[in-house]
C-alpha cells in the first residue's frame, strides 16, 4: 500500500485525493452517459449532479467526524481531505434528502430515475474504496489467511502494528464492481417494475455492510460490543429497500 502515490514538484500526491477524484469523475461520466443512453435532457442531470455531490461531500466529511473525532481537531479540519476520509452513511444521510428533494422539484420520475442511476453509485463507491487500500484506511481485522496485508503504521493502533490483516477495502471494492454490473444487466432487461433496481441496490449494500464490517479493524463497536454503528445503518438501509420494493411493486405495470 502507497498512502503518497507520487510526488509533483515536491508535494506529496495522496492516493487517497486521487481515487476520490476519480470516483466522482467516474459518477459524473456515468449519469450523464446512462441519462443520454435513455433519450434524457442532461441539463437537469448536470444540476443533480453538483447538488448531491455537495450534499454527499458535506455528510461525508461530518459523518467521518464523529466517528474519528480525534483525528479532527478544528472546523479547517473538516475541510481538508488529507486528515481522514469520507463516511458513506454520512454522505448518504445528507444527499438521499437533496436528491429527492431536486427529483420532485423538477418533476422527474422517482422511481425511474433512480432505477436508472443506481449502478452509478456502487461502481463510483468500489473505486473510491480502492483509495482507502492505498491510504492504509478502513483497515481490517487481524487474519491468518495468506492474502493479509500490514498498512502503514502511522495510521494503526499500535496493537495492530505488523499483524497481519484482512483487505476489506478490497472486499467492499470486488462486492460493489459485481453489484454494479448486476445492475447494469438488469437495468437492461427491463423486465422490473420502476423502483425494484435502485431497492435492490440499497438492500445489497446494507446487507453486505451489515455482514462483511465483521472484517473491519478500524470501527468501534458500542451495539452490546460486537455492532458498529455502521452495521446498524447497514441494517436500517436494509429495512428501507425492503420497504421500497413492496412499495414499487404494488405498480400495475411493469416497466
């Protein structure tokens, strides 16, 4: 693992900033390529775009806060990538209300639209997992299989130093570029009603954080000692797209 990937002109490129640029880039292209493939305006596509990456940005940095507070002494802290990472569900928490919210300003289908968009967020969320392997971060718990790395250690506790442990960010990563594609697949297929894909994605992923954060190192675990917050919000994402499919379902038509 390579926390700096290169150096320019004598400052430090971090993986990190590298594959976090790279999977908004990544989600930009693949909104505006899917809505131009369905005959969609991109103009509002671009502004729910800018929207929900501010909205994930700001979750995301406050989210990762609280869960790392020492690692985030003041408010300039917040602002700088280069003093720990993203939280998903925080992300999630400030941008699934700003791109609902923009989806019924506009008048745009729900259902649809998310249906059509939900392959992007796995594929985007696996390249930015592999920046936290090279990071050192979301590191896993001890192993003994012979595919266990050592990250950095300035980064880990120091009862964790030279201990063998699991890849996760590689796991999470392999998981979300095989649900991605499931979703591609049956996106093209058209034969679910409007809702079911973008449920599915939501269920897969809570279901895949609620089992596999079993494997993660770096999470406190304050749900009777063995649930991190994390799994819980894996649990309750669960719940959701269990409830949004049944609620899909109940369509008439298919789509």
């Amino acid at each position: 693992m390579h926390p700096i990937l290169f150096h320019l002109f004598g400052y430090p490129v971090k993986t990190y900033g590298v594959f976090v640029s790279l999977a908004h880039l990544a989600g930009i292209l693949g909104v505006l390529f899917l809505a131009r493939r369905r005959g969609h305006r991109l103009e509002p596509f671009v502004d729910l775009i800018f929207i929900v990456l501010l909205a994930g940005l700001t979750g995301g940095r406050l989210g990762y806060w609280l869960e790392h507070r020492a690692e985030i002494t003041s408010v300039v802290d917040l602002f700088r990538l280069d003093r720990g990472g993203l939280s998903f569900f925080g992300g999630l928490a400030f941008a699934f209300p700003a791109y609902l919210s923009f989806l019924l300003a506009k008048g745009l289908p729900v259902w649809e639209t998310s249906d059509l968009l939900a392959p992007v967020l796995p594929f985007s969320l696996g390249i930015l997992r592999l920046g936290c392997f090279g990071a050192g971060c979301c590191y896993g718990a001890p192993t003994s299989l012979p595919w266990g790395v050592m990250p950095e250690p300035a980064g880990l506790p120091s009862a964790l130093r030279g201990v063998a442990l699991h890849p996760s960010p590689l796991y999470e990563s392999a998981f979300l570029f095989l649900l991605a594609g499931v979703l591609v697949l049956l996106s093209a297929r058209g034969r679910l009603k409007p809702g079911c894909v973008a449920a599915l994605c939501m269920g897969a992923y809570g279901a895949y954080r609620l089992g596999f954060d079993f494997f993660r190192g770096d999470l406190a675990r304050p749900l009777f000692g063995v649930f991190s917050a994390s799994q819980a919000l894996g649990f309750l994402l669960v719940l959701l797209a269990i409830g949004a499919a049944a609620w899909a379902s109940r369509a008439k038509a298919p789509r």
